[in-house]
C-alpha cells in the first residue's frame, strides 16, 4: 500500500504504526510480537504476523478511545443501494449462526473466530472470509470451512489412485 507522506501524516496514530511494521525486518516483527503478546509468534509467514500485530494494536487503541469513529459511521456498500424496505441480503448456506464462535487449536495456540452479521472476527481483524480468516491464523491457504472444522475432508478416489 503507498500513501504520500502528506496524506500519513493525517493518519490517525495506530495507523502510521502498522505502516511503519510493514517496512521493519521480520526479526523486528517477532521483537514486537513478544512485546505485545509475552511469546514468539506461531506463525511463520510475515503477513500472519503483521495481521496479528496489527489487530492487538488496533484493539488497544479501541480501548483506548472513548467512541471508536468506524463503528459509528455507516459503511458504504458497493453495487446496488440497500433501500430500507429491502431485506438483508440472505447469508451462504452452510455458514454458523451470528454470534458463534468457532474454537481452533492450531500450532499451540487456541484460535477463537466470532461470527459476526458481516464477516468473521479473529484477534480484533475482520475478515470477509472463513478461507481469510484461516490466512492470516496460518500464513497459507485454507479452505475456510475445512480448516475451522465446518466440513469434514472426503478423499474419494477415481480410478488411476496414487
């Protein structure tokens, strides 16, 4: 992401700090993340380890706040206009009830996904995606609903086998 040097001073604080990670050496990243969290981060990948960084320093500056200025101000949809007399767009099939939260161990660490109405929650980042969300738990693709254990892998072999 390239922002102008103008424009990031006009960025709230919390945000100038995460762009500032993403130009720091990976060794940094892990000096940060046991900063934050008291440990070396599980993941291997460096964008895993900026998300999860991110997320804690995006939550602690919502704490921080008294009024969090993005949950007040409506979200723009893209496409077709919502009209007030429409329904709510109607959720994929298979997806858990909002409010559940789906419970991962992976690697040694418990990972805690809360469903929300528009996407999933995992460390203080929303994701649009149960695959996104196991992306950036991870550092590598996941079919979402395989890795928070929705669905079951079936390995049905066709003929030539291996």
């Amino acid at each position: 992401m390239s922002i102008s040097r103008k424009s990031a001073r006009d960025l709230p604080t919390v945000v100038r700090e995460i762009l500032q990670l993403e130009r720091l050496p990976m060794e940094q990243l892990r000096r940060r993340h046991v900063d934050l969290f008291g440990e070396p981060p599980q993941a291997r990948g460096r964008q895993a380890v900026l998300t999860r960084i991110a997320g804690e320093l995006r939550r602690q500056a919502r704490e921080g706040a008294e009024e969090d200025p993005m949950a007040t101000r409506p979200r723009r949809r893209r496409g077709k206009k919502q009209r007030p007399d429409q329904p709510e767009p109607r959720r994929k099939p298979g997806l858990p009830k909002v409010g559940t939260v789906l419970v991962r161990r992976w690697r040694g660490t418990e990972l805690r996904l809360h469903v929300l109405e528009n996407g999933f929650e995992l460390d203080g980042v929303l994701h649009r995606s149960l695959s996104e969300a196991a992306r950036a738990a991870t550092g590598s693709h996941w079919g979402g609903p395989l890795f928070w254990g929705l669905k079951s892998r079936t390995r049905t072999q066709t003929g030539g086998g291996r």
